[in-house]
C-alpha cells in the first residue's frame, strides 16, 4: 500500500516516528512523510529509511485562514496526486487539515492525538476558551469519517467527547504513548547524587517554574542536591525569559544545560527524572525515555503524565502546580540514597513490559491494516475504548 503521513515539523518525523515509518517500509508499503519545512539531514535520513519528503505549507501556530485554507489546498492536491490508501496525521493541524483533504479525496484516514495542548487547558483564559470552540470546530470536521483515532492516555477520550469533537460510536484506540526504544535507551545505574533531570520545552505550563521553586526549598534543606534543566526557550508568551534562567543560575539554584538532539547522557547524569507539568500531555516521552533508562520519576497528576506511573513503585506523582508538594517527593530521594535506584529498575521493567516501540508499532499498524501479518492487538496493549465499552 501507499501511506502517506502528515506532521507538522520533519524533525518529529524521525524523533518520534522514525521506528514506525520503518515498520511500514518493512512491511513492504510505500511511505510518503509531509512536513512543513526542507530539514536536510531529516530528508537524508528518511532517504535512508526508504521514505520520501514532500513539503506541505502549514504554519505551526496562529489562525491565519489564508494561510490554512494554502494548508488544505496543498493536502488535496498531493493527495489527488500521490493516490494513497491510508494517510495518518498526528498533532493538532496536520490532523485537521489532513483530516478535512482526505474527506475530499475519499482517503482512508487515521488521526494520532499525541495530546489535546494548551487550548485544552483547564485554566484556559475566555479568548483561548473561544479559539477552543473554533479548533473544536474544525477537529470534529476532521475526525468524523477517521476509521480510527488514537490516543495516549486514558483521559482525551472523555475530554474530547465532552467538546463534540467525537461522536460516542467513534473508534478511539488508546496506544502507549509513542513507546520507547528500550534498546537506544538502555539501564544505566543512577550517579550518586541526589541529582535531579528536567527535560522539556522552556514553558511556564511545563512546570518550570515550580521545578525551581521546589529547588530552591530542598537546597536549603540538602545542599548537596542537584538540580539541571534541560531543553529550548521559547518565544511565545508562555516561555521562560533567559533572564530568569540566568537569575536561577547565578542564585545556584538550577542548572541549565542547554538543548540537545541526544538526551541519553544527560538522563544517565541524573538519578531521578522531574516533569512538573500542567500543560495538556499525551504522554510525554521524555518519562518513558527516563524509565528505559532505569531513573525514577516525578510527575504531576495531570492527563498523561500520571498514566506510566505506579505511586511509591516507579515513581512518585504529586499535585499539578505545587511547588511544595514537588519538593517533599524530592526530599523523600534526598533522605534515602537507595530509593532512586529501588524504582528505577521497576520503572525500566514498566517501559519493557508495557512501553516498548516494537509493541506499540505493532498495535498502530494490526489497527490500520498494515502488518505484514497481523498479530493479536489485545496483547500489544489495553483494551481499546470500543472494547471496553464493549
């Protein structure tokens, strides 16, 4: 078959998707990979891969209806001509302008909801309340002929039946996250420490800020730990000024490391992974990157991010937006050196057992009719929404 997949940066295309757009290759299908912008070493690594690059205008924020309606036009007419069988789209707008070009082309369709974001978000301000009814709009245009959507946590379904973007019926399948690559991000013993790993996008909503209150708050009680930030500013209104990095930095309170393409040595630096997040996840992979990679996790319990987490097991889970709650799990690693290591190897043992690419590939491509030969999907993972209500 010919599958086309749509997403809206071509880094991602080989970040998170490079395993199963082998998978399909291997398979022995034709696969067409559609992103927005010509990333040279993503093209040759695709080529590699045995996979095209086609660029499809898309702008990866804001509403300008000119430049979306160019996005559509764009998805039909490469439709219309490639002629594919299935097209998978994931993330907000390749899923809903990929969505409405397949409706048009009479192409079967697949949407991946990696996570609902920031216009999903419990404190959504009455301008971002409105834009939501709008991309609700547009989402459920988009879904309403998908032979499946996929999600990667147990809450999107309710949240997305709550806005209309789905119909009770709908065939949504919960998948494991993007999975992990449990070989690339092998066990590796924690540092003595306590040292404490941040990896995420420089957002407020990310937790970022309560990340270094709660530092500030243990280092007055061990100062001997450590607490290191990794990942890129960003530029929107959400974003951590550099300043404030700085101010953490020289106050000695955070230390940040920069941005990378290989989290791998910096995960093997820390003993302990920390998402404070309260932004709308799917299921961040960064937690399931740090549980291969044998570290014990801090989460909040929020969509997503609570899900991989077994309380006391794996990891611990607090409170969304509070900073105090975060520093008391932290301490409780700074009290007991063993504790770090004790859930770590139960959290490499959750991502093997549950997490692992290979399973999570396998569901995606049995559901979309893709396997070379089709396994039984009840053993790749949970039951599916249909299933369940079944």
């Amino acid at each position: 078959m010919r599958v086309v997949v749509v997403a809206s940066l071509a880094y991602s295309l080989v970040n998170f998707r490079g395993q199963l757009l082998a998978d399909m290759v291997a398979a022995g299908h034709e696969v067409i990979a559609c992103a927005p912008d010509d990333d040279a070493p993503v093209r040759a690594r695709l080529a590699e891969m045995g996979v095209a690059l086609r660029r499809v205008p898309m702008a990866r924020v804001g509403l300008n209806p000119l430049v979306d309606l160019g996005t559509l036009r764009s998805l039909v007419a490469l439709l219309r001509a490639e002629r594919p069988d299935v097209v998978l789209a994931y993330t907000q707008k390749p899923i809903i302008y990929a969505g409405l070009a397949a409706r048009l082309t009479s192409t079967r369709f697949y949407a991946m909801v990696s996570g609902l974001g920031h216009v999903y978000g419990e404190d959504a301000s009455p301008r971002m309340r409105l834009l939501r009814r709008g991309v609700s709009l547009l989402y459920r245009a988009a879904v309403r002929e998908a032979r499946a959507v996929f999600v990667f946590n147990r809450d999107d379904r309710a949240e997305m039946l709550r806005h209309a973007i789905i119909a009770p019926d709908a065939r949504v399948i919960q998948v494991p996250g993007s999975g992990v690559d449990v070989t690339r991000f092998a066990a590796t013993p924690p540092p003595p420490g306590p040292v404490f790993l941040m990896i995420a996008r420089l957002l407020r909503a990310k937790g970022v800020d309560d990340y270094a209150e709660a530092a500030r708050a243990v280092r007055a009680r061990y100062p001997g730990a450590r607490f290191r930030l990794l990942g890129p500013t960003d530029p929107g209104p959400d974003g951590v000024t550099a300043g404030e990095i700085a101010r953490w930095a020289d106050e000695g309170v955070i230390d940040y490391l920069g941005e990378t393409c290989d989290v791998r040595p910096f995960i093997a630096g820390a003993s302990v992974f920390v998402l404070p997040s309260w932004y709308r996840e799917g299921l961040p992979r960064t937690i399931l990157e740090a549980m291969a990679s044998g570290r014990a996790v801090i989460t909040t319990d929020r969509p997503g991010c609570r899900d991989p987490i077994d309380q006391g097991a794996n990891g611990l889970v607090v409170p969304a937006r509070d900073p105090a709650a975060l520093a008391a799990a932290m301490e409780r690693f700074c009290a007991d050196p063993t504790l770090a290591a004790r859930m770590g190897a139960v959290a490499r043992r959750v991502a093997t057992e549950r997490y692992a690419v290979q399973r999570v590939n396998r569901l995606l491509l049995d559901t979309m009719d893709l396997s070379a030969t089709r396994s039984d999907t009840a053993s790749v993972a949970g039951p599916s929404f249909e299933e369940a209500a079944a």
